[in-house]
C-alpha cells in the first residue's frame, strides 16, 4: 500500500461509528499523518483517549476540512448534505456512511468486495452502503457472478448499535429496569425494544416499506449493477447490542445446490462459511461482534422454488465494523492505493455514473 501519510478527518468522532472507524484506522495502520477529530459543537473541545494519546475534539464546520486529504463522515444525514460539498470544496475527499448521497446517480456506492471499480470516477463524495445491504452485497455478488440471480427476499434482525449510541443506553436501561420489577422507558424507539422485536426502522413510506427496508432494495440493486433486480425486505430490529442477522431467500437464473453455494460463498474475500447445523454452528451476532467478517450458515435449498433454482441462508456480520466502519476504511485504502484520492475530473478519469441512472427508479418505486 501507498505508505504516504495523509491529513484524515472523523466526522462523528464521538458517536458509535466514528469511535469504531478511529479503532479500524488504527488496527489496520492506515497512513495517518494528522488525524482530525470532528463532532457537532455540543462536544467540541471535549478530549478523547486513543492510544495514550489525547486528542481533542473540533466543531465540524468547512474550515475544519482546509488540508484533510479524506473525510470520513458518520454524523447523520443532514450534517452530510450540509458539510460534505463544503469538505470537497476545501479539497478533501469524503467517504460519507449516511444514506444522503448514496442513491445520488453521480455518486458511487461502492462495498470494497464488490465494486471497487466504481471508485474510480467519484466526484469528491463516495457513499458507504446502509450496514444491512453492506453484508449482504457480497455474498449476492457470488451467486449473481456464477449462476445468475433472478429474486431475493430479505428479512432482518438488526441490532440496536445500528441506531447510535443512545439506543444501546436504551436496551441496557431497559434490560436493568425490567431485573429491577421496573416499568421500561422507550425514547429511542416507539415502543420498549428489549424482550421485543418492532417492525419498523427509520420512517414508513408511502408503499407500506419502512425507509431501511426501501435502502436493501435499491442500495442493494445500485451496488450490483442490476437496476432490474427483483428484491424484497421486512427490516426488524431486535434486542441484540451488536451485528445484524439476516434470513435470505434467492432465486438464481441457473440451478445451484447448497454444496456449490456454500464454495461460491467460501471464495468471497471477508466471507466465512460456517455451515455445521448437527454440531449446532452457524453464524451468530454475538461471535461476529467484534470481527471484520461476514458469516453465512443454514444454506438449504428453498423448498418453495423447484430445479435447483432456490437458496436460503443465514447471513451475519458486525455492523459497526464491516456494516460501517471497516468498509469506509477499507474505501480509503483502495482510493490511496490507486492514487484516486483526488475527483475523477482532476484526474481525466471518466466520471461514475449509476446504472440505469436517469430512471428514477427508487423514487418512483418508494412511492408506487
Ligand atoms: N450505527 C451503525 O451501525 C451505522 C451503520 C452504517 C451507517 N451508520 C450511519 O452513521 C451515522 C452515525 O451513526 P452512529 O450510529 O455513530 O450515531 P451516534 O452514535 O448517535 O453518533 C452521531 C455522531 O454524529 C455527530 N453529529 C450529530 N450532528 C452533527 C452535526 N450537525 N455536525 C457534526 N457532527 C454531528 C455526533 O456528535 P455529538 O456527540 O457532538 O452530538 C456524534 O459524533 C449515521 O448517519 C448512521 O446512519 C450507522
């Protein structure tokens, strides 16, 4: 890898994401020169404590981003649309993890596993998939590169770090007043999460799908490459601290038995097959906190789809590292390793341009 150091930027540097994304620049010794730690006013000049050294916080606004080389940003949509233009007009180059560029048609959306070509026309913005379509996209690009894929339903079992730190003080509060014969207090969530599952992640739109859901469907066909592809998700968050489980259902163009599957599924870099039901093995959140990996289990035949054309699984992965995090670090390598740090236009590359952009697909679609 390019070892030159570079100016880099966590924005969000107090939150769930930005704390994990200082952790993975630091494991994977990501060239870091100057690290600049960003959050909203409300905690600028607060210190943290990263390995031994205390560094303090700053107030994210554009003047911050004079001489930051890359800004990763977990700070919420809205601080996204407001400071990433102004970051890039400062002449730094932003790996957003928030859902506001990522459906932009100029904006790639890019899992590091997956589509990493698409990084080469970026406009100065990069967008980091939702963490259930991040875990998710891989393990579909094996089946979609050998025999083709033709519908996938998605059902999944999100953790409450996925919401940010004041959901994981909810769980826990909650969990400690119910020990205590206590009423529960839910803010966070309509309704108490622990000991409960609720149907609903971020807002419901207009075609009965809540927004997370929507982002599996047409996150999940931008990062592909299949604008067409038939897909479907009920997004459930659960009382589990950390890693999202997902139930997935395929129907593939060519036949494939879960022997083959589960070759397919081995030979993804960042994917491990654990697969042994008789000694009860299988992917669980628990053992994936923690880890860069995306575990894939249960495969079985679909017993609803005949010839060979139906798969069901079990996918599991850590959404704070590999479902945020690890992949906005692992985009920040790939631009530095192949030296597109800098806008496609400043460097005559042809600039990104979404399949089956211009259709207006996911708007339509949302509200149909
Ligand atoms: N959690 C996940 O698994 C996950 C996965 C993928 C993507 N994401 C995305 O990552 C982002 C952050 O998520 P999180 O889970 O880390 O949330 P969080 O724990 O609630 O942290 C939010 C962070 O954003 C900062 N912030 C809020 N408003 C700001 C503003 N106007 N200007 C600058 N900083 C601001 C906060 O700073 P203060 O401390 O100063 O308020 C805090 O550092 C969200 O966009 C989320 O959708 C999260």
């Amino acid at each position: 890898m390019n070892r030159q150091p570079l100016t880099v930027a966590v924005v969000g540097a107090t939150g769930v994401v930005g704390r994990t994304m200082i952790q993975i620049l630091n494991e994977r010794e990501f060239p870091v020169g100057e690290l600049r730690l960003l959050a909203s006013g409300r905690s600028a000049g607060r210190t943290v404590s990263i390995d031994g050294r205390t560094l303090e916080i700053g107030e994210a606004v554009p003047e911050a981003f004079v001489g930051v080389d890359i800004a990763l940003f977990s700070a919420g949509a809205d601080a996204s649309r407001e400071l990433a233009p102004a970051a890039v007009a400062a002449g730094a180059t932003v790996i957003d993890n928030s859902s506001a560029w990522r459906m932009d048609d100029a904006i790639p959306l890019v899992v590091s596993q997956v589509n990493p070509h698409d990084l080469e026309g970026h406009p100065g913005i990069v967008a980091n998939p939702n963490c259930s379509t991040m875990q998710l996209a891989p393990v579909l690009m094996a089946l979609r590169d050998a025999v083709g894929l033709e519908r996938v339903v998605v059902d999944t079992y999100q953790s409450v770090s996925g919401t940010g730190a004041d959901a994981l003080a909810e769980l826990e509060g909650q969990v400690r007043a119910h020990v205590a014969g206590e009423e529960p207090v839910a803010s966070v969530y309509p309704h108490p999460i622990a000991f409960n599952a609720l149907p609903e992640i971020d807002v419901f739109l207009d075609n009965g799908y809540t927004k997370e859901e929507w982002k599996v469907v047409s996150e999940s066909r931008k990062i592909l490459g299949m604008p067409d592809l038939r897909v479907s998700c009920t997004a459930v968050r659960i009382p589990v601290f950390v890693s999202h489980s997902e139930a997935v259902h395929v129907e593939t163009r060519d036949p494939v038995d879960p022997d083959r599957a589960r070759e397919l599924f081995a030979a993804v870099p960042g994917v491990i097959v654990q697969d042994e039901p008789g000694e009860h093995r299988y992917p669980l959140a628990i053992d994936a906190a923690g880890h860069d990996e995306i575990y894939v289990g249960r495969v079985r035949r679909d017993i609803s789809i005949g010839d060979d054309l139906g798969l069901a699984f079990w996918v599991v992965s850590d959404n704070l590292r590999k479902g945020a995090a690890t992949n906005a670090v692992e985009l920040a390598e790939i631009l530095h390793e192949r030296d597109w740090i800098r806008p496609a236009s400043m460097r005559g590359a042809v600039p990104y341009r979404a399949p089956g952009a211009g259709r207006s697909l996911d708007a339509a679609e949302a509200t149909a």
